[in-house]
C-alpha cells in the first residue's frame, strides 16, 4: 500500500530527531526546529550541561538560530515545533519572537509554562501569544522522556 508522502521536511521530526541527540550527548531530550514558509530556518536541542548555560533550551537556542539565520529580532509568520510543552522562560522567549504558531509534543505538568503552571500566554502582560496546539506525537515524546531519566536512575 503507498503511504502518503509527509511534507518535506516535516519539522516535527527534525524536532524528534534533535530530541533524540540530545539524549545521546546526556542532556534532557527536547528538540525544536522553527520554520517559516515551509522551509526550515534551524534546528536545535537541549544543551544546557554541553553550554554551561540555564537558559540553552532547545527552543531558545533554535530561535537565537532562526534570528540569526533572517537577521531580525523577530520571527513574524515563523512556527515552533518542540517536543515539550515550553517552559515558562521559553514561553516567554516565543512571546518577544513573536512566533505565529506553536506546535509541541508531550505536556509537561510539573515544569511547562504554557498549559500548565504560569500559563505565560495567558497572561495580560503578554503581549503576543502564538496560536497553541498541543499534544502532537505526545506517546513518542513522553516514551524519549521516560526511557532517558529511567535509564539515568539505573
Ligand atoms: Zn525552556
């Protein structure tokens, strides 16, 4: 049976395939990759252990990338596509890029900041929210996050 054919690329599965080499450099296994028009403007993961740096959050360093990559501080009419609910800081970082559209995998009750938590977006003092939709691939996601922190508990 043909299958269909994903769109090319499908930045989602950069954002899994960036999850996954993070997983494999010991660092918690978020990917994200922003795009705009259809083509992929940069793709990153977690590295906060590899940078010595809090805030080198997938989404944030894929958005310094994609900025980098336009040359503007804003990211008008680019999507995120990450594999976690964001975090407060990330939320509030796709808020000042003024991201139009936000695409995350697995919810993250005890540390997302955009379902959960400070629901950043939801706030009045934010002044540009992206359109949300959550709960893509989340099994697969959720599955990367488990089998990462079960495996360092051993
Ligand atoms: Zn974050």
């Amino acid at each position: 049976m043909p299958t269909a054919i994903p769109p090319d690329p499908d930045p989602l599965s950069l954002a899994f395939a960036a999850a996954r080499r993070a997983a494999a450099e010991g660092e918690v296994p978020v990917g994200a990759a922003v795009t705009r028009g259809g083509s992929v403007l940069a793709v990153a993961h977690n590295r906060p252990r590899a940078l010595n740096d809090p805030t080198a959050h997938a989404e944030i360093l894929a958005i310094r990338a994609a900025c980098a990559a336009i040359g503007d501080a804003r990211l008008i009419d680019c999507d995120l596509y990450v594999t976690l609910e964001p975090c407060p800081m990330c939320a509030g970082a796709i808020s000042f890029a003024r991201i139009r559209r936000l695409y995350f995998a697995a919810p993250d009750p005890k540390g997302g900041g955009v379902e959960h938590g400070p629901r950043v977006f939801n706030q009045p003092t934010c002044h540009h929210a992206p359109e949300v939709y959550g709960g893509l691939r989340e099994a697969e996601a959720a599955g990367l996050l488990r089998a990462f922190f079960g495996s360092r508990r051993r």
